[in-house]
C-alpha cells in the first residue's frame, strides 16, 4: 500500500520547479568528486588495477562505477589447456551529487521510493586462445548516499595454442543506463559507462614428440650403425630438449647421442643415435634414452622426460 502518494507528488513538482530555476547556476561537485577519488585511491591501494571516473554535467545525480580485483589472482600464469581459474571481481556503484539542493532532493526521492539502478557488465574481445565468462551479467544497486559493492567471478582460462608469456588482456566494460524521474519527463540519475583491462599470461606448455624410424636397430661387431630420430616441439614456446641415455649395455660399447637441440615453436629436428657394439658381442640389448623440453630462456621451467628404449640386435 502507498503510504506517502502525497510527499513523492510534491517532491516531483519541487524537483521540476528546482530545475527550472537553477538551469541557469553552473553544477559544482568538487566536493562530492574528490570524496569519491579518495575512495578509488584507498581501493587502488588495495588492488594493482582500478578504475574510477566521476561524470559530471546534465541534470540529475552521476553514476560512478568501479571494476576491481586482487592483483594477486591473476600474477600466476595460466596454464595452456587447464580448467578455467576464477578471479573475483568487486563491482561498486555510486552517485555523486553535484547541485547540492535539486540533487538530495532526487536522492530523497530514490530513497522513499525505493529505486534501483541495474549495472551490466560484459567481456569485450579477447584473443582466440583465451575464454572469459562472467558468473552474473546484470546487478542491481539501490540508489543511496553510500557507495554500495558486489562480488561476481570471471573464469578464465587458455588452451593449448596460447603463446607462453604474451600478455592477455580481458575488457570488461561496466554500464548503467539513464534512470528517469515521473512522467520520464527529467533524468534522476545519469547513465554512464566505462571499460577496464584485466591482464593475464599464459604459462609455459613443455611438449615434444619424440618418433625414431625403428625400435629397433640392426648392428654387427665392432661397426658403426645409427638409427634417426626426429623430435618435434609442440609446446608454445622456443625449447630445449635434453636428451640422456639413462640405460644402456655393459662393457665396452661406444654409444652416442647429442646433448640437446634447440627447436622452435612447431619445429622439427632429426638427430641420429649412434651404436658400436663391441668386436665379441653377438645377442640383443636395450638402450634407454631420455628427451626432456626445457624452456629455451628459462632452463628452470621444465616437462616430464619422454622415454624410448631400442633394442640393439647385433649378429656376427
């Protein structure tokens, strides 16, 4: 039930005729603006990236609106492939008063009457080996004299083809539209809208292919025999593959292999084992060899070893 039909009639008319007398008195919100930058300042010291602007001009109350996160949530780099991480966005609204008499008397009005105003929030582009969804497209903020703020979530995540440690931004733009007083006759308050930048990077994805000619390699005593390899990167960065031989026959065998090469992104390369068995050994044996990718600029960031082992058959 309507319990105040009357004081809201009046503070329409008193509105309409505030306006018409002071549409000649140029709108001062100093004071109201340099609250609020205090306010984005003590968030920015709090998050590494804010954002807040304080619209002015028109008639009615301004909007203002940040996006802030903790900074910490988006360092780690993300992992090419990996689930989705989430990073918790705060999103506040307020409004800022700028003609003190004609705009309190609006905001008593919002108050009574209880108004809200529905802030849209929106991923812009983003590159094509990145996802950015929103838990909550749309919300709802009552119009006060007091900031007010909201927690939603932005999962995030890279896939396989994202190049390692190139830098990902995310735009996520912030919107309110225009809220109109009775008889939608003059604006209350303003819309407004603006666009921050969320910055991620993609870890290192260390992934090669390994593929000899044969498992096998054919050898007589004494000689020489050598059997190809090729080794492919398909990681997303320049890599070092080390290679190792970790089992191999007793005795007096020569057995060699490189000891690393260095392959770009989607890069092949062939390299030859060679095996020389000894001049009395006639039989089989197995030869172990390991390839691990490295990071070519970071030998610290490192892949699991790929294994293949070759049987030697060695007939007189």
């Amino acid at each position: 039930m309507d319990k105040y039909p009357l004081l809201r009639k009046c503070l329409a008319v008193g509105i309409i005729l505030l306006f018409i007398g002071t549409c000649s008195i140029p709108a001062t919100a100093q004071d109201a603006e340099k609250s609020v930058l205090q306010t984005s300042n003590a968030s920015a010291q709090k998050t590494d990236i804010s954002h807040s602007l304080v619209p002015r001009g028109g008639f009615g109350l301004s909007s203002t609106i940040w996006v802030t996160w903790n900074a910490s949530e988006t360092e780690e780099p993300f992992e090419p492939g990996g689930a989705p991480r989430s990073i918790n966005l705060t999103v506040t609204y307020g409004t800022v008063i700028g003609r003190p008499i004609i705009d309190k008397i609006i905001l008593l009005y919002c108050l009574l009457t209880h108004q809200y105003v529905t802030v849209t929030l929106e991923v812009g582009e983003t590159p094509s080996w990145c996802t950015a969804s929103l838990s909550d497209s749309q919300l709802r903020f009552p119009i006060t004299n007091d900031l007010s703020s909201q927690v939603i979530s932005l999962a995030v995540a890279v896939n396989e083809y994202a190049p390692a440690y190139v830098l990902c931004t995310i735009p996520i733009n912030a919107s309110v539209d225009t809220l109109r007083g009775p008889f939608s006759f003059l604006p209350f308050i303003n819309g407004y809208d603006q666009t921050c930048t969320l910055c991620i990077q993609p870890g290192y994805l260390p992934r090669i292919i390994v593929t000899p000619t044969s498992d096998y390699i054919n050898a007589t005593p004494g000689n020489t025999s050598q059997l190809p390899i090729n080794i492919t990167n398909t990681g997303n960065a320049r890599t070092i593959v080390f290679m190792n031989i970790v089992d191999h026959p007793s005795g007096s065998w020569n057995i060699y292999i490189p000891g690393q090469v260095v392959l770009e992104i989607n890069m092949s390369w062939e390299i030859n084992l060679s095996v020389t068995p000894p001049h009395d050994f006639s039989g089989t044996e197995n030869i172990t060899i390991t390839f691990t990718p490295c990071k070519a600029d970071d030998p610290t960031q490192h892949g699991e070893p790929v294994y293949i082992t070759i049987v030697v058959i060695c007939e007189p």
